[in-house]
C-alpha cells in the first residue's frame, strides 16, 4: 500500500472504539492493535496480531461525521 501512495495515519476515535469493543484474534486471541493508512482520500484500517500469529482483519475506517450544511466529512 505504501507504494500506492498510502502512508499510515493516526485516529485516536476508531482506536478507542476498537478497544472498548474488545476485539480479539480469531487465530490466538490476543488483542489487535489498529493501523489505518490513507491516500488523503481513502483511509483504510486493519487490524493485526503479533508476528508470531500473523493474522490481519481489514475494514474500511469510519468517515468522520458529516458536517453541519451537509457537505460530507471532507474527504
């Protein structure tokens, strides 16, 4: 993805929610930390185990919430 023109970025909101909702691997069980990449355009979020266990879950990161006159998050 790097080579595509994504570069990782930081959401503190999807991260909490990620760990209130306590999701767990489906491999080993330990928690998965989050790591989003964007392109200014796209975000993409996944979700990866240890190296050890080597799983990663994809999902498409949250859009911001719209704003007020209706135009969208921005993005």
């Amino acid at each position: 993805m790097l080579g595509r023109s994504f570069e990782p970025y930081w959401d503190l909101q999807t991260e909490q929610r990620i760990t209130t909702a306590g999701i767990t691997c489906c491999r080993c069980g330990g928690t998965l930390p989050y790591v989003g990449l964007t392109d200014g355009n796209t975000e993409l979020g996944f979700l990866a185990c240890t190296p050890e266990c080597g799983e990663w879950i994809w999902f498409l990161a949250p859009l911001p919430p719209s704003s007020p006159d209706g135009e969208g998050g921005g993005r």
